[in-house]
C-alpha cells in the first residue's frame, strides 16, 4: 500500500488525500482514518462532518458495518465470482462482498498460472486494478471453493446419462459414466460429484454419490431445497436418544402459574406451541383503566443444556425450516412437538413475563417468572377472531371459544386495543405484505394456493410478542448480561437516495438531506395508499430497508422503531431465543442451567452463526415455494394471467400474478425489436428510439410460456404494450441496453439465461440477447 504522510492533528486532510488512502487501503473505519492521520478530540469530530458530507455527495460507500471506501471502489485484492461472459468470450468478475454500486471487473488471465482456465461460476483470487476502460481484475489463483456438488435429475437417452441441474443458475450438466448409470432410472433426484478434468469443452463428467428421491414426488420441491441449500435433516441417535431421556420439570425453584388460564393462538396446522397469553385488568388504584398482560414461553433451556449433544445440534441448525409439506425442526419431535410445547390442559415448564400497561399503552414495569404452567385452550387466530366478531360478522363462538369469550378472550382484546396506543405512539414502519400460503391436498399435491388474510389476531399476539421481546432486552441490559440483540440498522444515505431518485420520477419529493424515520416512511405510505403507485411505494420502500441481522452490538430496530430488542418467544424453533433465555436466567438467578461465561464470549459468532443459519433457511423456504408453485401453474401453460411489474433489470422484467403471487420473468429479447435501456433510477425498461418505457410496479398482462417445477422457473410473454414517453421524466441513467431477435423480437429466448430450464441471471451479468453499452 501506498504510504501517505502523516497529517498534523491540527487539521484534517483535504478531500483528495481522504479519497487516495481509502482507494489504496480498500476501506477503513473512522477510527483507523483518525489514528492514520494523527486527528484527535474536535478533529475527530470535523472528520465524522467530512465523511457525512462526501457520502451524500455519493464519493464515499459503505464497506461492511462499519467501514467507507471510495464510491464504487474495488479493494486491490479480494475474492470474486466470474458472473459474466461477452459476445467475445471475455469474463467479467464481481466481488463476492460487494456492494450494490460496486462493478463488475474484466478478468485479465494470468498465463503462468497453472491448471484449467477460470470459467463462468468459478471463483478466482484476484488484484483489482483502474484500467483505461474500467476495472480489471488480474487473476491470482482460481480458488477451489469445494462446490463441486450438483443435485439434478437423471435423463437418459440412448446414447448417454446425463445431470441436469435444478439449479437454474447452474450449467453444470454433467455426463454419468455407463458403469454408474445401471442401477439409475428416467428421473432420479440424484447428488453428483463434479471429476477434475483437464477437458475445455463439452460437458464435465459426474460420479453418483446418493439418489435422494424421485423427480415425480410430491414432497421433491421441499427436498431439493434441502439439499440445495444445505438444511440439515433429521438428528443423530445421540440426539434423539438425549431428548427421550428428558422429563418434565417439577415445581421445586418455579412458581407455580396453572391456576392463570393461558390460551395458545396459533396458525391451525400448527404443531409446536411456543407461547401462551392471558390478560386481566389491573386492581391498582393507581393504575385505573390500566391492564395485566401475561405472555408465557415455552422453557426450552430447562432440557437443552450448554455443551450437550442436543444444544451443538440446535446450534448447528439454528432454527426450524418450514416447508408447505414438512418441517425441518430445530429440536427432536419428543421437545419441539412434546414436552417443550405448551399443550392444552398438559403442565408445561415457562419462562413467564408479566407485564402492566397503562390506559395509554405505555409500559409501567414487568417481572419475568421460571415457573409451571398449564394451557386452558388450543385456538387457531381464525377461530379466535371468529369469536370475537360475532355471529353478527359471520363469526360466532364454538365449543372452545364459548366458554372462555367473555373471561379470556375479551379482556386479550381490550388489552390489546389498549397497547395499541402506545404502538400508534411509538410509529413503526407500516409495510404491507401480500403472503401466501400453499395448502397441500392428502395425496401430496396442491390443494390451492391462497392470500394470506391479515386478522386482528395476528396483530393482538404480534404486539404482545413484540412486548415480551423488549422486556427480555430491557432486563439483560439492566442486568448488564450480554445478550444477541435482534438489530434492525436505519436505511443507509444509498438506498435513501435510490428512494429519492425514484420517487422524483412518481412526483413525490423526498429531501435527500431529511434523516430517515418511520414516521417519514409511513407518511409517504399514508400518502400513497390509495392511489396508483401504492403498491410500488410499498415495495421500493420495502427495498429501501436494511435486512434484520443478531448481534451483540446494540443498533436499536429501525422498523420497530425501538432502542433494544431481542428475540424470548419462539425457544423451540429460533436458536437466538433460547441464547436470550439463558442470559435471563442467569441475569435473574432463576437456575443453575443459565448463559455460560464460555457462551459469553462466543456470542459474536453465535450471533453471526444464527443470522446466517436464517437466511439459509429463508432461501430454501423461497425456493420450495417457487417449485411448487411452477408444478400448480404447468398444466396452465398458455394460460392468459394479470399481474405487476415487481421487478426490472437490463436483462428482462419480473411479473408477479395477482392469483398467485408467483414471479417470473419476462426476457427483454421477447419485448420486440427495439433496444430497451435500463434506466436504474427510474426502474424503467426505456425503448432507445421510441421512448416507450416498462416501469416498475404497472400492472400488465402476460401469457404464461413455460413453467418448469424442477426448477422453479416461470417465463411469460409480455402481452401489455409498453407506455408511452413520457415528455416530463427525467433523462435515464444509462445502464445496459436490450433488444428482441433480427426476427422480430416476439420468439421466445434462446435456452439459457432467464429460462425456466436454465442458469438465473447473474447479478451484475450480461445474459445473451442484451447489448453492451460503451464503458463510461
């Protein structure tokens, strides 16, 4: 790296010095700038302005959590993928840790570098360099990264047996040698191992190492997910057998909580119950109108103990998987299913919080409670609800919710609406979601897949759950325990920028300089609702958000608008909740079986661990979703359908249905012969000579192309003619450049990128049937 001197601690140094020690050091802390150029006291502060000021200037980016790098610059050395090949064989790499304004690179070979050239999907070792064109990266060494595993399907022909992937970002199809392909059938989910060869041409060659199912199994969607992103499955016999061992809890050192009537409200299939709630007026004279509110939790660290064979397990799993056909559970069925959930009519082992509001809603005070509890009534939310609309609404009481409406039900209600206000008060972010749900038939297969309807009762447990999180937070800190916070950072001065430009093409202005809030989100929202872009609103300011991690840090949670949080409700299922529970019950003395100092000082990677071990599991949730949803929709093929613009990009525009939810995309080569500009600040496919454009978030019209279940691809055809210039809008920012084949453009795409049966789009990539632009 290049040195620079040292900077009297009486000034700061000017922009260009700044900007040349980032670009050479790749990024740095605030703290590291300051200690490299000797700033102290109100230096330090000056340097804080400074750094404020060049990132809205957009000369600086965020590198990580913490650090800054010059605007779209690349580290000298880091570790990239090839995502992109051009017309004349060219690679282009993209940082594996990049940031969204981050370029792509060209990837300049190394002739004295041994072994077989990098090729698309490979990840390479290189020096990023500013060429006269752009970025260029030399390539170091082709890393091997170890994922030389492909979960495909069996197709064989007379000739040979071949992989096909289910990844449709895969190319990998690989050739079965005879001797393998014996005992393999038409249709086998199988795992294969890619052989080393020295062999540039052709495709690679594959050992069969498990078949893992069958291509025709209802249950194949969920189990290729499984597989794919690496869910584990099942327990060891040691696990299992460690749970059975497990007891109920007595009441010696627990308080003894049956006599409260507890009421489980749960979705209708659900298995394992997590929590239970109870509310009653409170008698204090000093507190009129105010109310009790009792949230149970099931007392999960009772049976999984630090070290044993049942928490490594838990720990490795981080979390419970939910499929539409099955559950990939984070504990042994004996726990999550049995003595762990919180029965009706069955004593249960609980780490309680009792918690008093006010007539306002604001929070007086709670105490937690390690104690012994039994569940009055199992309730579904829609049956719950049903009960408190009345028969007059087309609800009404059955034999569960008659007997306890007026005692247990009403008062949840009444005290819910009461903490309302003090949620109204506090402004979280108001982003509405359109979930569905799949409901699968007894043979396995789709039933149907519905909206799912958003009921009081999921808001009245919702906000109790949310209350119970931040009394566990609110009592470690106190307690000065450490403990992994749910964290939820506030938008950063990029995406609130994005926000900006593209708003400025709706005419809804949004100051640049304005720090971003809830309450500003919200009545941008309220603002919208009602009119033609709210649900493009809704989605670009979904965008707009940083994703929710666990850390050790506290940042506060932006969308909750809260100063702390951490996850107590779901033990069962969330690695995260039982580590909360723990810390409560060694912060409170309430047992031998609390946070261990060796978990203390392990909590970063926990934290990093769990926020991880959820992605995973939210990716292989989404993509089960995708292929049962391509398997609903096969059969209606041709079929015509209504839906939004959800997403737009140099290469095609994703369509998601009204009826179903299900994305898919729509080439730009099939959009006509004309070339089509990604204009990035406007979310717009913009046609070069005609000026028509695509926007993000305007419903169309498409024909359903293919829908290939294997993958989960779906491929429409674009039947909405596109809209028409638009003489106020702001010129485009220039991206890559789209057009339809010489025949006329309406054919559908070549097999490949964007095609149900083949690789997705790269990220930052140039699929065929898009045209470069010149470097600028």
């Amino acid at each position: 790296m290049t040195k620079h001197p040292r900077k009297p601690a009486a000034g700061l140094p000017d922009e260009a010095t700044l900007l040349a020690f980032l670009r050479d050091a790749g990024s740095a802390e605030k703290g590291d700038i300051a200690r490299h150029f000797g700033l102290k006291g109100e230096d330090r502060r000056a340097l804080r302005e400074m750094i404020r000021g060049l990132e809205a200037a957009g000369k600086l980016g965020k590198r990580g959590r913490k650090g800054f790098s010059e605007a779209g610059a690349l580290p000298p050395v880091g570790v990239a993928d090839v995502v992109e090949k051009d017309n004349d064989g060219e690679l282009y790499v993209r940082m594996v840790e990049a940031s969204a304004d981050a370029p792509n690179a060209l990837l300049i070979p190394d002739k004295g570098t041994p072994g077989p050239a990098p090729g698309l999907g490979d990840r390479v070792l290189a020096k990023f360099e500013l060429g006269p064109n752009g970025w260029e990266a030399r390539l170091i060494k082709k890393l091997d990264t170890n994922n030389n595993r492909v979960l495909g399907v069996i197709r064989k022909s007379n000739k040979e047996t071949r992989v096909e992937p289910v990844d449709r970002r895969s190319k990998d199809v690989l050739i079965v040698p005879a001797v393998q392909a014996t005992d393999l059938r038409d249709g086998d989910l199988v795992l294969a191992a890619i052989e080393k060869s020295d062999q540039r041409y052709g495709h690679k060659r594959g050992k069969i190492l498990e078949t893992v199912g069958r291509e025709d199994d209802p249950r194949a969607a969920s189990l290729i997910a499984i597989h794919t992103h690496g869910v584990p499955m099942g327990f060891s016999e040691a696990v299992e057998q460690e749970a059975e061992n497990q007891d109920l809890p007595t009441l010696k050192g627990r308080d003894d909580l049956r006599d409260i009537p507890f009421v489980t409200i749960d979705p209708a299939d659900a298995r394992d119950h997590d929590d239970a709630v109870y509310a009653q007026r409170d008698e204090d004279p000093k507190n009129e109108d105010g109310w009790i509110v009792w949230v149970a939790i099931a007392d999960v660290a009772a049976y999984v103990r630090p070290n044993t064979s049942l928490d490594r397990e838990a720990r490795a799993k981080g979390n419970s998987t939910y499929f539409p056909d099955r559950v990939e559970p984070m504990l042994p069925e004996r726990l999550s299913n049995g003595l762990c959930s919180l029965k009706e009519g069955e004593n249960r082992a609980t780490l309680a919080v009792r918690m008093v509001f006010d007539s306002d809603g604001r929070k007086l005070g709670h105490k937690f409670h390690r104690g012994l509890m039994r569940s009055h009534a199992k309730l579904s939310y829609e049956q719950a609800q049903a009960a408190i609309d009345g028969v007059e609404t087309g609800g009404g009481t059955d034999d569960t919710t008659g007997p306890i409406l007026d005692a247990i039900l009403r008062p949840l209600w009444n005290a819910y609406h009461t903490m309302l206000k003090g949620r109204l008060k506090r402004a979280p972010l108001q982003i509405d979601s359109a979930e569905r749900r799949i409901r699968m038939s007894p043979d396995g297969g789709i039933a149907s897949i519905e909206k799912r309807v958003s009921l009081e009762a999921h808001r009245l447990i919702e906000e109790m759950m949310v209350q119970a999180n931040v009394c566990a937070a609110e009592t470690l800190e106190a307690k000065r325990t450490p403990l992994i916070f749910r964290v939820h950072d506030t938008p950063s001065q990029e995406k609130v920028f994005n926000l900006a430009d593209f708003l400025s093409t709706l005419g809804k202005p949004w100051n640049k300089g304005e720090a971003p809030t809830t309450k500003r989100f919200n009545k941008l929202l309220d603002e919208t609702r009602d009119g033609p872009h709210a649900e493009v609103v809704n989605e670009v300011v979904l965008r707009s958000q940083m994703q929710a991690i666990y850390s050790p840090e506290n940042v506060g949670h932006f969308g909750l608008n809260l100063d702390r949080y951490a996850h107590f409700t779901s033990p069962i299922r969330r690695y995260s909740d039982l580590i909360v529970h723990r810390g409560l019950i060694r912060a409170l003395n309430l047992g031998s079986d609390g946070l261990t100092d060796r978990e203390i000082a392990e909590l970063p990677a926990i934290a990093d661990q769990v926020t991880q071990t959820e992605r995973r599991s939210m990716a292989a949730e989404r993509d089960a979703m995708d292929r049962y949803i391509a398997a609903f929709l096969e059969d209606r093929v041709g079929a015509t359908f209504t839906g939004r613009i959800t997403g737009v990009t140099r290469f095609g525009l994703f369509v998601r249905l009204d009826e179903t939810g299900a994305d898919g995309l729509v080439p730009v080569s099939s959009l006509g012969s004309e070339y089509f500009t990604h204009d990035d600040r406007a979310h717009a496919l913009v046609g070069e000579r005609s000026g028509q454009r695509y926007t993000l978030g305007r419903p169309v019209e498409i024909k359903l192309r293919e829908a290939t279940p294997i993958t989960g691809g779906l491929l429409f055809e674009m039947l909405s003619d596109p809209e028409p210039r638009d003489p106020n809008a702001p010129a485009p920012r220039l991206g890559m450049r789209g057009r339809g084949p010489g025949t006329g453009g309406n054919g559908p795409p070549k097999r490949g990128i964007g095609r149900p049966g083949g690789p997705k789009p790269p990220r930052g990539g140039t699929p065929k049937g898009v045209r470069k632009g010149k470097r600028r």
